[in-house]
C-alpha cells in the first residue's frame, strides 16, 4: 500500500488519471446533458408523462428539450429569479405554465443570491463563487410543492425536475405527502458541491424517502443504478443526477 501512495505522489499525471477514470465509471462531474444520461432518460420517460414539474427552470432549456420530446405534455415552471423569469418566457413563453416564485420546504418568503454577471448560478445559499462585488439579494416568494398542487388541482405528477442548487432536499420536503400517496412517477433532482453550501447529504434523501414506496437510483449515461441502502461512502458532493421512482417502474429497468 505505501508503494502506491508513494507512485501516486510522485506521478501527478497518473493520480489524475485515476480520478478521472473513477469519475467517469461512476458519471461524476459530467454536467453534459447528452452524454450523461440525461437527455436518454427524458427520451425513455417523457413520451408517457403528461404532468410534468420544472422546479428552479433558469432559462428553460431543460423545458424546452422535454416539450421538443413532448410537446403534449402539460409543464409547470418554477423560477424566482428576475433575470431568469425573462429568459424563460423566451424560451417556453405559451407552451407551458410559468409561475414567477420558488418551490420550497414550506409557504413564505426566503433570501435569494444571484450574481449580475450570471444569474444561471442563482441560490438560497451565498455560494463560494459569488464575486462580492456584483452580489445580489433578494427576498422572494417560496410555496411548498404540496400547497401549489391542492391550489391548483394537480392529482398526479409524471416527472418532477429538481434543480435548486442546494435546495433540492427542501423541495422534497415540501411534497412528502405526495410521495407518501404515491402522486409522483419520477422524480429527478442534482447533487453535488451545492449541497455543502447548504449543508445537507445524500443521507436526508433516504431517510425522508424512508417507508414510501420509492426507492434511490443514481443516473447513468446509459440507465440509472438503484442504491437500495444508504452508505456514507455516497457523499463525495460531485455532480451527478439523482432519480426518486416508484419501486415497479425501478424494477423495469435498472441496470
């Protein structure tokens, strides 16, 4: 063993090789919607959808590739920030629902941080890459997932996207009961660095998923790997796609 640390540290070269090998076999640190398997699992999912939840839209290119699969399909948008709000009705504007405020633990208001020169990096959460000096705060309206479906009468949804950057487990939170009644299909929510700005694990998925009938499956380009049991080992805080399904359509098609 300490000939290999001792390899390792002398060769930089093969140390980062390894690393990226191991990222690679795992789809870590891939934001690559065609090669990550993102953009296959919308093309496997999407043609049965009809409801379809877009939480934290940005700009609405996630939006826009699920109508160009389904153009069918009834999608709800969800984005706080400003910027993002005009980008997005120019993107989907009369194809889909676009609600101008936050998904979110529970119904009220919460500080929002953007940077001017990028608002596709907006969060709850001052980021280490915010620059200081084009920082910018909002306070912003935040409704739970529950409350926006009674209020607006959805029963079921097919897919729910969650892309809040660091917000995804407070999302979640705020729909428990919709997972409790078996209302979502699928659900498909990011991890990675900005679940350290927040301060939460892969851990408070699987103990809030905890006597639902879903199970955790981490996306791969080629499927999704279910992860019946959680492992502290998970925790690397790279970027990587997660997928929540009901337990009999993870069985058609895990790897």
């Amino acid at each position: 063993m300490a000939d290999l640390v001792d390899d390792a540290d002398g060769s930089p070269e093969l140390l980062r090789a390894c690393r990226h090998y191991v990222q690679r076999i795992e789809n870590d640190n891939d934001p690559c919607s065609e090669t990550n398997g993102e953009y296959r699992f919308l093309t496997d999912i999407l043609p049965f959808c009809r409801t379809v939840f877009d939480v934290g839209a940005c700009a609405g290119n996630w939006a826009d590739k699920a109508l160009e699969i389904n153009p069918a399909a009834v999608l709800h948008c969800f984005e706080p920030i400003p910027a993002a709000q005009m980008a997005l009705f120019g993107k989907v504007g009369g194809r889909a629902i676009i609600n101008a405020f936050a998904l979110g633990r529970e119904n009220g208001e919460a500080a929002f941080f953007s940077s001017a020169a990028d608002f596709e990096i907006s969060s709850r959460f001052k980021r280490p890459s915010f620059a200081s000096a084009d920082l910018r705060q909002d306070i912003l309206p935040v409704v739970s997932l529950s409350h926006y479906c009674r209020q607006h009468g959805v029963d079921h949804i097919d897919l729910l996207k969650i892309d809040v950057e660091g917000a995804e487990v407070d999302v979640l939170e705020g729909g428990i009961d919709l997972f409790r009644q078996g209302r979502i299909m699928a659900a498909q929510f990011e991890y990675g660095g900005t679940w350290l700005d927040s301060r939460r694990q892969l851990r408070d998925v699987f103990y809030l998923m905890a006597g639902t009938d879903y199970v955790l499956a981490k996306l791969m380009p080629s499927g999704y790997r279910v992860i019946p049991d959680y492992n502290a080992s998970l925790e690397n805080f790279c970027y990587s796609n997660w997928l929540l399904l009901q337990r009999e359509l993870a069985d058609a098609g895990a790897l």
